[in-house]
C-alpha cells in the first residue's frame, strides 16, 4: 500500500477515503472556539471534531450529557469561521437524537444550517439506525461512533475499556459494518482492545478513528486540550501529552500578577 502524502487544500469526506485507501493516517484534533481551531487547522490537521467534550472541558461538567443543541451550534460556528483546510464534524448532543428519527434529522439540519459545520457525529450502533439513515438520506454527512460511548456513561456506569467480550466485541463489529452499509463516512472507535480495533479497521473501506484504540485504525483523536496539557487531572493510558501548559501558563499567569503588584507592569516603555 501507497504511503505517498497527497495535499489537500480543503479536506472532505472524499478525502479521508483516499488517505485510506493510500494508507494515510488521519490526524483529528477538537476544537470549541475560534483562536484554538485557528491555530489546529494552521498545524494541518485532517478533521477539526467539536466535541461534546466541550460539556467538559468548557463548561466543567462531569459528563458530556448537560451540553445543548444550541451551545453546540455556537462553539461550531465560532470553529468553521477558522478552519480554512479541515473538514469540520460535530458532534449532536445527547437527547437531540435518540427519541426518533425525524428528531435527529432536525437537529443535524440545524448544526450544518446554523453552523456553517461539514458533517456530524453520532454515538450507537443498531438502536440509532433509523436516525442516521434519514440524516444521510437528507444530504447530511454522517461520522458514527462505537466502543466507549460516554453519552451512554451512566448506562455503562464506568469509562473502562469496552467490547474485551466477545459478545460485545461481536456486536461492535456489526454496528460498524451497519454504519458503513448505510452510508456513514467513517467511524470512531473508543476505548477498545487495539486488536479489536485493528479487525475493524481492516475490515471497513470507510476510515476508522481511533482514540485508545491502538495504531492499526486509519486515524487518531485526541482532545486538544489533554493533548497540550491544559488539563491535568484526566490520565488515561491513551493520552500523549505534547506540552504542559497548565503548569507553563499558570507559571506565566503567576508573573503577571507579581508585576502588576511591584508596579513593574507596565513600563515607560508599554505605556502611551
């Protein structure tokens, strides 16, 4: 298989298919404001997701479920003002998709209408079938997501790696060939056995996003900021952390206060 990088001014859903097919990997990073997805698709990123992670990181929630339609549709909109190159996905909240089909159909109307977004993303497999079928047959790109699946925390009850039984294993194995059958563009994988992940990978011509899943998918995800360091009580063995600015800007943050306070800030030369 070819690992020939062919550049792409704008990225699409057809484009994360050739890089399959031509045994790129996908790089996909969130995003939930302007000034950080600005400097993400500067860096080239593939796919800018925004996540329902944003109930988390943004607005301190426990978990992703309190975050709503109309919040997800303004981080969205500020994200797709910068992004020049990704393909941009986000995600649909818990409880603007589950209850019936037509439900989801008009909340992914009003992301892509009210957002400017290129695509969206669902968790589940068979049970949300009819809902994404009626998302694509509308026009609507379609992202799914299986394994680990925390709009379904409290269901799960726990954020342990999922689908280590073969029964589960089984039944996310067909849920992904479901979800591409139907016309889904690609899928995340979360939290899974790598081997697991690798089978499905593999066995799907749609890319598969992994994030703790492994290196035999077709992409990675990480939220950006885990990914930078921002954050620094969340841990998990999947995590690479590339910087620690939690500690570096609090250090900087900590430099200012001390200079406003020995009047050292700000100088002749800072001053009109």
């Amino acid at each position: 298989m070819s690992t020939a990088k062919k550049e792409y001014k704008r990225v699409t859903v057809k484009s994360l298919v050739e890089m399959k097919q031509n045994g790129e990997k996908i790089s996909m990073l969130t995003a939930y404001d302007y000034s950080m997805a600005k400097i993400v698709d500067s860096a080239n990123v593939d796919v800018i997701l925004v996540g329902d992670s944003a109930s988390n990181v943004m607005a301190g929630h426990e978990t992703t479920l309190p975050i709503t339609l109309d919040q997800m549709i303004y981080h969205a909109s500020s994200v797709v003002k910068a992004a020049k190159r990704a393909l941009v996905v986000v995600d649909i909240p818990f409880g603007s998709y589950q209850s019936d089909s037509k439900g989801a159909l008009r909340s992914a109307i009003r992301i892509m209408k009210e957002s400017g977004g290129h695509a969206v993303k669902v968790e589940g497999g068979l049970e949300i079938k009819d809902s994404v079928k009626r998302i694509i047959q509308a026009g609507i790109p379609v992202m799914g997501h299986l394994g680990l699946t925390p709009q379904s925390i409290y269901k799960f009850g726990t954020y342990t790696v999922r689908a280590k039984e073969e029964a589960e294993a089984k039944k996310l194995k067909e849920d992904a060939k479901m979800l591409e059958k139907i016309g889904c563009f690609g899928v995340v994988l979360e939290k899974i056995p790598a081997q697991l992940a690798k089978e499905v990978a593999e066995s799907l011509t749609i890319p598969v996003i992994g994030i703790g899943a492994g290196g035999g998918v077709d992409g990675q995800v990480l939220v950006v900021h885990d990914l930078l360091g921002m954050t620094h009580e969340f841990n998990p063995r999947f995590l690479r952390r590339y910087m620690n600015l939690y500690d570096e800007m609090g250090a900087a943050i900590g430099n200012y206060v001390t200079d406003v306070k020995s009047r050292s800030f700000p100088s002749e030369d800072e001053s009109y």
